[in-house]
C-alpha cells in the first residue's frame, strides 16, 4: 500500500478532482474566528490553506492557524513565504510543521511589504520561492539542510506547493517559471485566480505540450466576486489578477451582483473542470467563505 | 556614484540650533547629485547666515571620504573649526564618517540622506544599480541585478505581480525580470533562465565585515 504524506497527496495521486479552500486568518487573537470558519467548511473540501500574513497586513500566523484547523479535524496547507524568515527560519518552521501534523506546505516568496500595514518593515527575501521549493524539498528527500548538513533528527514529511500566475508579464516566461518549480520539487501548484479563461486556457495548452500536467497536480484558482467594488478592485488594484472586461461589465449591469458572482463563479468552474490537465480547483472566497459549501454543492464538486 | 539627497532644510536647521557652524561639502558625487558642491554648500552657508546663525567657515573636500587628504585639506582650516561648535557635512554617509572620525569631540550634523550605488540616467534623475552584495552574479542575467533591482530581490524569474512589464511596487518602473528577459533573448541565451540559481551566499557582502 501507498504511504501518503497527506490526504491531499492521496486524492491528487488517486486522480480524484481536488477541493482546496483559503482561510484567512484574523488580525487577533481571537481562535474562534478560525474555529467559526472550520465549522462552516468542514468536509467541502479536501485540504484548506492558511495564508501566511497575506498582503503584508499582521495576522495569526499560518502556523498557528494549521494547528487550530488540526484540531478540528480539518487538512491545513500551511502557505510560508519568503518575506519576513530567512533561510534558517525557514527550515526551522518546516521542521516544526512536520513535527505537528501539518504536512502541506505552499511555498511563496510573498506579497511585498510596502502594500501591507506595516510598509516601513525590512522585508528579508534571503531567498525566492524556486529555492524555498527545493530547500524543502531537499530536506525531505534527501535529508540535508540548505547548506548540505545531514538532518540528524527527523526529516519533515512534507507534501510540496507553489504557486503559479499564468496571467502575468512576460507571458513567455510563466510557463518558465512553472517547470522550474517541478525541477525544484513542488508537487502541487494552485493558480491565481482564473477569470480569463481564454489567457488560461492558453497557458494550460503550452503547460500540456511541454508534458508538466503529468509532472505535477495543478489546481485552477477560483475567487468569486462578491460585489461590483471588489470586481473593481481585482480589476484594478490587485497585482497580477486579469478580470476581462465582459466579467467586470457583467457584475455591474447586474442587479444581485452577490448572485451574478455567485453564477459567475458556477459557470467558470464548469469550464476550468473540463481543461485538460487540471487536477483540481483552489477556493479563495475573500471575505465570503459562507458560500465555499453551496459553491462545491452546485458544482457538483464534492 | 553614491546618490544622496539633501535632508529637509527644516530638519538641518533643527540639528544646528544656534550654530556655529562650520559647513563641509564634497567634489564627487555630492557635487554631481548636486547636494553637497560648491554651489549648494554656499547655498546653505547663505541661508543660515539669513538666519543669524554664524558660520564660521566652508570647504569642499576632494573628495570627503579621502581619510588623509581630507584631514590635509581641513587642517588650513583649522581655526574656523576651532570656533564652530557644529560641522554640518553635505557628502553620502561615508563622507560624513570620515569627517566624524577626524573631529571625535566636535557635533556632527548630517545634512544629506544617501540613497544608492546608482546611474545618473540625466541631471538629477538617479537609478540604483547595485547593492554591493559582495560576489557579482551579472554575467548570468545579461548585465542586469535582480539583487539589486526586483524589489524581492528574486533570482529565478519574476514574481507573479507584473502587469503590462512593470513593477507591481511601482507601476513607473518596468519590471527588471522584463528586461532580463528581452536582454537575454536578444543574446540567444533564454536557456539560462532554466536554470535553478541557488541561494545566494551573503557570507561574501560586507554586512558582517569592515575593512578590505
């Protein structure tokens, strides 16, 4: 029998189409808030990540936050980012995730500290994301920390991802960018939120006839928009994310544009599941995961 | 060149108080940034005797951060030091070290922030090029520093946030991962961008040591 690192490893690896979903984590102390969100998903998806000061704004860590989801029973992936630990933090933290259960990691190099609340900070960026993929995934296969030492005491079960943006500059290098990630060792990628399907659709056929959808799992990033002024800002304002104009036009000729978003959302499932070589579809429902459970249901998805 | 600029004159004129003051500028790159030449330390040395604020003195040095040709030059002018109580230095911070080094006992006042190791595109327009980071890695990316230039500093290709081949820190910058790239495919030599570089080994920068 298999061994598997994690239930998202197994589903992935058994070919069945994954469920991920993004839990914010609040900017307190407070565990319940996360404990709230863990109620309302439990059992809608298969594993669900912990975002690691998203946007550079101060939050429970993602650690802290895994740990809180493990003990109510929900599969954290522990997203860890390059912005604020060095090297050495960064390992360590990886050890110590292991030692906790938590064997999902997403590795990021991290929103840029200038658009968070804290933009006097120093960010660290000792490292970028490809090299965090294969530190880790060097202490795990092979045993040996980033400067070649032995781990003398335990390597960390690890299940592997990154990230991928197919909508940003230069376009000819995101596909690039994707397999040098699976040569650092990543075994699972989520995406940025698709809403062009045409530019994905695009970036999948490159990613296909390079042979990387049988490299590695990709899930299709889907965030539904909640109002016209968050289609504004994901438009607009927030880096790296394509919202076509036909979505945005839609969302505010819409008179329930909450619903318009919530079909919106159907339809592009719809369509992300039939590309070929998708493996899964990651939920990011900012500010909105009450609506990750019907999501899934009418979708069909789980 | 080192780039600086000169601090808020409101904030200059708070660290000198009443003065006196004696006023040192220098012939490199603060002259060529135009914050500390000729031209501006006698500005300055205007300006504050608008105020009644004594000045006893001034001098560009050639260039400021010369340890021993600094204390040469200043030596002729030793007795207008003598009566500042304040030495207000218009140079980067290693023109002004340099000075602090040679008066231990007198106040040294700062009258620049230094930004970068920088390009003069055109007068007064600067770009930072390089963070002295120890151990060169151009020759990989074309003539071109991430290090130095991606605000994350990435070394395997952009982050996901540029948009129409700018900087998603600054839409007015173009992303320098956009001009790694055309500079590369320019040379016929993308295969570099396969590469996985590894971490790099901030052991060699200067961050831990003094001298060389």
């Amino acid at each position: 029998m298999l061994r598997y690192r994690s239930n998202l490893e197994k589903v992935l690896s058994e070919g069945t189409f994954a469920i991920t979903a993004e839990i914010g984590p609040p900017k307190g102390a407070d565990p319940q808030k996360i404990e709230s969100k863990a109620a309302l998903l439990l059992g809608h998806a298969h594993a669900f990540n912990i975002t690691d000061n998203q946007t550079a704004v101060v939050r429970l860590s993602s650690f802290g936050g895994c740990l809180l989801l493990l003990n109510k029973g929900l599969e954290p992936i522990m997203q860890i980012t390059c912005r604020d630990r060095n090297r050495i933090a960064l390992q360590s933290d990886a050890l110590a995730a292991s030692a906790h259960g938590i064997h999902n990691v997403l590795c990021l190099t991290g929103d840029h500290q200038q658009f968070g609340n804290h933009p006097s900070a120093k960010g660290v960026f000792d490292i970028d994301s490809v090299q965090l993929i294969q530190m880790l995934h060097n202490m795990r296969d092979q045993g040996i920390f980033q400067n070649g030492e032995a781990i003398s005491a335990g390597k960390p079960e690890l299940y592997l991802g990154g990230a991928a943006n197919p909508f940003a500059d230069p376009f000819e290098l995101r596909v690039q960018r994707l397999s040098k990630k699976i040569n650092a060792g990543a075994d699972f990628i989520q995406t940025q939120s698709v809403y062009n399907l045409e530019k994905f659709a695009q970036w999948m056929d490159e990613v296909r006839s390079q042979g990387l959808d049988k490299k590695i799992h990709i899930l299709a990033g889907l965030t539904p928009l909640k109002s016209v002024k968050m289609a504004e800002r994901m438009k607009f304002y927030v880096p790296g994310v394509d919202v076509p104009d036909s979505l945005y036009q839609r969302m505010k000729q819409a008179k329930d544009p909450q619903e318009e978003g919530k079909t919106i959302a159907l339809e592009l499932i719809q369509k992300i599941k039939q590309i070929k070589g998708i493996r899964g579809i990651h939920i990011t429902a900012l500010f909105w995961e009450n609506i990750i459970p019907s999501l899934v249901k009418e979708s069909g998805l789980l | 060149m080192i780039i600086s600029k000169q601090k808020p004159l409101t904030d200059i004129l708070n660290a000198i108080g009443d003065g006196p003051v004696f006023i040192i500028g220098c012939s490199e790159c603060a002259t060529l940034c135009q914050t500390g030449g000729e031209t501006e330390v006698l500005a300055l040395k205007k300006m504050l005797e608008n105020k009644n604020i004594l000045v006893t003195g001034w001098i560009v040095l050639d260039p400021a951060c010369h340890l021993n040709n600094s204390k040469r030059l200043l030596k002729s002018h030793k007795q207008e030091i003598e009566k500042a109580c304040k030495l207000l230095v218009l140079a980067c911070g290693n023109g002004v070290q340099t000075v602090a080094d040679l008066y231990e006992k007198k106040t040294i006042i700062s009258g620049t922030d230094t930004l970068f190791l920088g390009q003069i595109k055109r007068t007064t327009s600067y770009e930072k090029k390089c963070t002295m980071c120890g151990e060169c890695l151009l020759d990989l990316f074309a003539g071109t520093c991430p290090i130095s230039l991606c605000p994350k500093s990435m070394l395997n290709g952009p982050c996901g946030g540029a948009k129409n081949g700018k900087c998603e820190i600054d839409t007015e910058l173009p992303c320098i991962w956009d001009i790694i790239y055309q500079r590369l495919k320019e040379k016929d030599n993308l295969e570099i961008f396969q590469i996985i570089q590894q971490p790099k080994d901030w052991s060699k920068s200067h961050e831990m040591r003094r001298s060389f």
